[in-house]
C-alpha cells in the first residue's frame, strides 16, 4: 500500500496539470465516420473556377441570342441548312486571324500590360514575308520570315517595357507607328502579291469541310490554353498580372517574364500575318487596321481583367466569336458599318463598366500606370 501512494499521488498531480488524455480510438470507426464530419467540397459551379464557368456560359447565352436574332430577322437564310452551315464557317474564318492575335493579347494582358502594336506588327510581318527576296525561299522562308519578324518586334516591345522602363501604352503605341512605317518603306506604300500557292492555299483550301484557318486557330487556342492552364509560365503569368512585386519576392523574373510575355503576343502576330496574307493573297502596310482594338475588346469581353492576374483562353474566344457574329449579323441585313462599329463600342464599354463593378479593374490599371511613370 505504501508504494502505490505515491503513484496514486503523482497520477493525480499530472492530471490537474495536463489535459486528459483521449480514450483509444478504434480506427475503423474513425474511418466510418470521417466521410460523415469532413467538411463538403466545393463543387466546380460554386468554387473559384465557377466565376469562370459562369461567364462563359453568359457568353455563350449572348451568342444564342445573336443566333435567335438572326433566325428571326432573316428566316428565309436560316431556313436553308446548307446557307446555316456555310454561315457558320463564314464566322468562324472571319474569327480566325483576330482569334489568334487575341490569344497572345490575352496573356500580356494578364501579365499586367497592354498591347497596341499588334496591327501594325502583322502588318510589318506580312510585308516583309511578301517582299520579292523572301517569296524566293519559298513557303518556308515566308512562314519563317513572318514568325521571326513577329517574335522580334515583340521582344523589342518587351525590351522598351521592361528594361527600359516604359509605360505599356507609351511603348507599344510608338511600336505601332514605327512598324507602320517601316511596312510602309519596305513596300514602297504598295501592296505587294503573293504567288505563292501553298501560302495562298491555306485560306482556299479545307480539311473534313473545314477550312484550314479554322485548325490554325484551333491549334493556338488549345496552345494557349494549355500553356496558361497547365504550366508553370501560365502560374507565373497570373502572379506577375496579379502583385508583380510579390511575384518578385517569390523569385520570379518580372522583368524577363514581361519580355517573355511581349514576344508570345510578337509571335502569334506573325501567325496571323500569313494567315491573313493568305487571305487577301496580298499584303500592304494598311493591313490589319484597328486589329488591337478587336483584340483587346474581345479579350475584356471575355473576362480578363484590364489590371491583370484574371483572364481564360476559352472566354476571350468567345468574345471573339460574339464580335464577328455580330459583324455577320450586321452584314446579313444590310446594316452600315458605322452601326455595327457603335454597337461594338457599346458593348466594350458595357463589359468595362462591369469589371469596374466588380473588381475595380479600371483603377488598378489607372494607378499600376501612373505608378510606373513615376
């Protein structure tokens, strides 16, 4: 007895010290019950991807709605299956080019800058692949010349940006004026004509009853997505639009990334130069007028924030397909230009208006410029 006291008396002062412990657990309840306490999982409709889902299947509301407005004011077009069906590749070639320029814009977008310079890059590119020199190389040399000149002009855009400390704006509008006149020199203010056939042949030609643009701009897209989706240079995109200086403190290269950034939107210029030389089979310094503005518009309208770290590839196709739905719609009935043009102005402001609601894009854009002067 006089040796379990002491037990007894050392078991009762660590008791009133310490918590209690727990009873053994039989883990096979443990296991039964842990699907019953764990806390619900978000679903993809209400978790942070369902803003994205969302919107998009807004926009693809929006574009039912185009379709409905367009049955109901030109029934005897929509009544005939073959004309629907080749309507339906009008818009979509129609889309084509300004989709993959809106690939590239989307990203730089998200980096937190802007691109302005994106007509006049294909512009420069087109021209150059179309001179008389290059079309000697053949196909080849002007595919080649047209991505080079692209990713060239867009790492110089990058350079101006990052190292040279330049406002987005600033930078790629003195880009768009340059480039413009240098198309305009190397072509002495001519249009110059392909006669290349493969070249020619990528807007004639079709695959399976779809035309060949419609792969091409296929191909980027998922590119793109996959690129932004799926890759650390999409991660490090967001976290650079989003908080450059903690994206810095986190050991990513803003500077290098922007340049990065600047030259994916160079490159998918000089695709879409040779997509749209195909086209016209002809190139010429005017070419691609006001395409920044359909880029940009279409990138908005598809959900990527103007103050960068929130944007998606799907979504900035729809806002694609939405504008040149509307520019097939307006053409089907008749309607002027200028019309159409109020009505895309309309619809930007609309779409900027409801980010700045929402998110307050339009400030931060303001004030991430004003910053960077300073």
């Amino acid at each position: 007895m006089s040796e379990d006291a002491p037990t007894s008396t050392a078991t009762s002062e660590r008791s009133a010290g310490l918590p209690a412990q727990s009873p053994p657990v039989d883990p096979a309840v443990t296991h039964a019950t842990a699907g019953k306490t764990a806390a619900p999982r978000l679903s993809w409709w209400s978790g942070d991807g369902g803003e994205g889902a969302k919107r998009n299947l807004g926009l693809i509301g929006v574009l039912v709605a185009l379709v409905v407005i367009g049955i109901a004011t030109r029934p005897d077009l929509y009544s005939d299956s073959s004309w629907v069906w080749g309507n339906f590749l009008t818009i979509l070639k129609l889309a084509s080019v300004v989709g993959v320029v809106t690939v590239g814009m989307t990203f730089v977008i998200i980096g937190g800058g802007i691109d302005l310079s994106v007509g006049a890059i294909i512009a420069i590119a087109g021209v150059w692949s179309t001179t008389v020199a290059t079309q000697n190389f053949g196909a080849g040399g002007m595919i080649f010349t047209a991505l080079v000149v692209g990713l060239s002009v867009g790492l110089i855009n990058g350079l101006l940006i990052s190292y040279g400390k330049l406002v987005p704006f600033i930078a790629t509008l003195a880009m768009l004026v340059a480039a413009r006149g240098l198309a305009a020199e190397i072509s002495n203010k001519q249009t110059q004509v392909s006669d290349n056939d493969f070249i020619n042949g990528i807007a004639a030609n079709s695959l399976l009853g779809i035309p060949l643009l419609v792969y091409i701009l296929a191909a980027v897209v998922i590119g793109g997505w996959v690129l932004l989706n799926r890759t650390t240079f999409g991660r490090r995109t967001v976290a650079v639009g989003g908080n450059p200086e903690a994206a810095r403190l986190a050991g990513i290269n803003v500077k290098r990334h922007t340049v990065l950034l600047y030259a994916l939107s160079g490159l998918c210029c000089g695709i879409a130069a040779i997509m749209l030389t195909s086209q016209a089979t002809s190139a010429q310094a005017a070419m691609a007028n006001l395409y920044e503005l359909d880029a940009i518009a279409a990138a908005i309208i598809g959900g990527t924030l103007l103050s960068g770290g929130r944007g998606t590839i799907v979504g900035s196709l729809l806002g694609v397909l939405i504008f040149s739905t509307i520019t097939n719609l307006f053409a089907i009935n008749g309607l002027s230009t200028e019309a159409q043009n109020m009505v895309k102005g309309g619809i930007i402001v609309a779409a900027v208006l409801i980010q700045q609601v929402q998110f307050g894009s339009l400030g931060k854009f303001l004030r991430r410029n004003r910053a960077t002067t300073a």
